[in-house]
C-alpha cells in the first residue's frame, strides 16, 4: 500500500521489526543509518568487502532485480533465479554475504529460509528465527 504522494506503507510487522532492529543497534552505541555506499550493513564495525560483486552473474547479466525478490509462493521466479546463480563463479561468496547480513531475497541461489537453516547450523546458540 501506498499513501498518495508519499513512500510505501510498511506493515505493522515490519514497522516492528523495523523499531527493534533500530533500538538494539542504538544500546549498542551505533547508528542505525549505519551503511555502506551500497545500501548495505556493515559487519562489526567493518565495511563489508563487495569486490565480488563486480563478477556476480546476476550484476553481469543486467537483469532486473525484481527476478532475485520473487513474490511468496512464486517458484517459477524463484527457479529462474536459482539457474542464473547456479552458473555464477561468486555463488558462495554471494550466500555467506547474505547469511551473515540476513538479507532478503534470493542471494547465492538460497531463499531466505534456507539461510536461516544455514545460520542455525553454523551457530547452534542462535534462536530460531
């Protein structure tokens, strides 16, 4: 949902999330606005390395990002960006990135479930998300 003339609505589950990401990062004395030039988090106070994004497949290729941000329940969209990442030479690169960023989408031909699955493996003391 949009409000004429302004930006998207976030749902009240967002909203909160939203809020609570922002308050746990504030006791931790860091700025929630705390991104690097891609938009994206930094990793412990470390701007995270993206040099390998310069050789993703899905940059190369010039396709739109919306095929990487399939619609719940969409598994055609999702199948076609799981071939473009099976033939990408910066798959596991691309993956560790997103689990350890908790990025949304299809990063390293993974859906965010199965990076959540992933997470839990390589640290057990991680609650279930």
């Amino acid at each position: 949902m949009t409000a004429i003339g302004g930006p998207p609505r976030l749902s009240d589950a967002a909203w909160r999330k939203r809020e609570q990401r922002r308050r746990l990062l504030e006791a931790a004395g860091r700025d929630y606005r705390d991104r690097d030039p891609y938009g994206l988090p930094h990793l412990d106070g470390d701007a995270v390395d993206l040099s390998w994004r310069t050789q993703a497949a899905c940059l190369t290729a010039g396709l739109p990002t919306g095929l990487f941000f399939p619609p719940r329940g969409d598994w055609k969209s999702l199948a076609s960006a799981r071939q473009v990442c099976s033939g990408c030479p910066v798959r596991t690169d691309c993956r560790d990135f997103a689990v350890r960023t908790r990025q949304h989408g299809v990063w390293g031909g993974t859906t965010e479930k199965e990076r959540r699955r992933l997470r839990r493996v390589l640290d057990p003391t991680e609650m279930a998300s």
